[in-house]
C-alpha cells in the first residue's frame, strides 16, 4: 500500500512539474533559511512582535504533498494565480510568506523569488488578484490585546473577534492608525497602537462614477468620536511627495466626512521611510512624539499649501515686472 501511495505521490508531482516551471530562476535557498530570513526580517528588521509575527505570517512552499499523497499549490491558491503552460508556475523550492487576515484570508505575499514588471521593476509583494484593494485585518493574540488595553485604560475581549469588537461602538474611544503595508501595521499594533494596512495610498478609497468613498474594509471602523491618523511613507522625491499629499487629502477628505477626526503623521525621511523604520532606527518614542504632534488635517493641507505640494510646480521664473 505504501508503494502504491508513493506512486502515486510521484506520479503527481510528475504531471504537475513540467505544466508549473516558474518563468523567473527557482530560488535556491531551502525552505528553512528562506524561514529563518523572513522572521528575521519582520521581528528584527520591522520591530514586530514574536507572538504577532506567528499569529499573522504563514510560509507555505507553491508544491506541497499532504499525509494522504494529495498535491496542493499553496501560493497559487491563495493569491488567485491561473495554471498556464507559459504563465507563473509551482514548484517545490518556491516559497512565499503569507500576510494572513483573522478571517484566514490572504491579503498580501512575500516571494522567495520575487517577479519582475514590464519596466523591469521588481514586484516586492503580491496580492490576491481580483479582489481590488483591501485592509490588513490581522488576528491579534491576547497579549497584544493586553497591550493595547493597556495604553488606552480600556478593557479588550481575549477571545473572539478582535476587528467584529473593534467595529462596536464600545471601541471608539480607541484610536486608529491607517498606514501602508502589512509589515507596518504589524509594527504599530505590537506598540500597542491599533493600526489597518492598505496596499498604499491610493488603497483606501475607490471611485464610482466621479465620486469616491471609502472601501469596504475601513467603513465599519470609521464614524462619529473615532480618531483616526494617517501615518504614510515620508517619501524622498518631491514628484513623489505631491501624489502622496494628493492621495492623503482625499482620504482625509472622506474620512472626515464619515464623522472621523484626523490627523496625518510626519517625520523626517532621515530617520526612516516607513513608520517600522522609524521605530527601529530611532526608537518606538519617535514614533510616539511623530503620533503625538500629527496636525490636524486642515492644518497639514495648509502645510502642504504653504510648501507647494498640493500645487503645480513652477514652470518658469519671471524677473521682470512687466509681463506684456
């Protein structure tokens, strides 16, 4: 029976491989180190707490063979890839880390072997396909729950459904962080911050028909009492400060039309582009001054008109007074 079951095992594999060869080069690390330099790289390298860290980050290989001999493509499956003969293929030595929602979901993925775009750039993350932008609700162990009940003086279920509790109307005294990227908001909440992860800047919003609103995710997290801070990459480029200022507007915009109270959070690029970076080039009280002198969202778009980002560049100088 074993013989038979191997076969079989064998045979699967077999007929898998030469449909799913990857297009990019297989990685050669083993499964372990690959492992070893993702925990590494968010415990170490993003401040994330080791308890949050295994609650919301799976590593899963693309080509897997369960107990009974059954052949599964845990990264195809969770990010929506279709098998083509020509198309992104499994293999066994491809690995992905998986940013995992409460609900078990996937929200984003880490590859082993990253792919590239037309323009040659290469795609850091991945994202389900067709499911058009979401948060990052991720489970949150009790003791983050304790953390978070403990820098705000409330008292926070240990079980059940963190973000259904959240939602409640008994959460609103509680704070909300809108940040970019899973490694960020998992660097925030193991702060003690309650904080939601958007694929960027543009993700939290969508626009039907010339107007925009607010995803499905955010809306049962925002309403009337609930503060709410944006806290963005602080970009180095000046192109790129004025389409994140654009974007934050917007956001800001609709926040505050929700009943919200926001803030935006700044700091020096020098000190860190993301706010992981911040927490662990400065240290977590960067972060908490950055949070405690975040302006006003009125205020910071006057700041932002004042500094000419919400604005054209200027074009031409003109030295003369008359201009006929």
């Amino acid at each position: 029976m074993s013989q038979i079951l191997l076969f079989s095992t064998r045979m699967q594999a077999a007929l898998l491989a030469p449909l799913f060869t990857p297009c990019a080069p297989v990685s050669t690390l083993s499964i372990a180190t690959f492992s070893q330099q993702i925990r590494h790289e968010f415990i170490v390298g993003s401040a994330i707490a080791p308890a949050l860290y295994e609650a919301s980050v799976r590593i899963v290989r693309d080509l897997e063979v369960g107990p009974g001999g059954e052949v599964s493509t845990p990264i195809h499956d969770a990010l929506g890839w279709h098998y083509a003969r020509f198309g992104y293929r499994s293999q066994p030595n491809f690995y992905c880390a998986l940013f995992e929602n409460e609900a078990g979901s996937t929200w984003q993925a880490k590859l082993s072997t990253p792919r590239t775009d037309a323009n040659g750039k290469i795609q850091k993350y991945e994202s389900p396909k067709g499911e058009g932008s979401q948060a990052f609700l991720p489970p949150i162990p009790q003791t983050i729950r304790q953390c978070i009940a403990q820098r705000y003086g409330v008292t926070i279920p240990e079980e059940g459904s963190f973000w259904r509790w959240y939602s409640t109307p008994a959460s609103v005294s509680i704070p909300l962080i809108v940040t970019e990227g899973g490694k960020k908001a998992l660097a925030l909440l193991s702060q003690g911050y309650v904080a939601i992860a958007l694929y960027g800047v543009n993700g939290g919003y969508r626009t039907i028909g010339g107007g925009r609103s607010l995803i499905a995710d955010l809306q049962p997290f925002v309403g009337p009492g609930r503060a709410i801070t944006l806290a963005f990459d602080q970009d180095e480029t000046a192109k790129t400060r004025r389409h994140v200022a654009i974007a934050l507007l917007r956001l800001g915009s609709i926040l505050t039309a929700a009943g919200a109270q926001v803030r935006v959070a700044q700091w020096s690029n020098r000190w860190g582009k993301g706010v992981d970076d911040l927490i662990v080039q400065v240290g977590p009280e960067a972060w908490n001054c950055a949070y405690r002198d975040a302006l006003i969202l009125e205020h910071w778009q006057l700041w932002q008109r004042l500094d000419q980002r919400l604005t054209a560049p200027v074009n031409l100088h003109l030295s003369s007074a008359d201009l006929s």
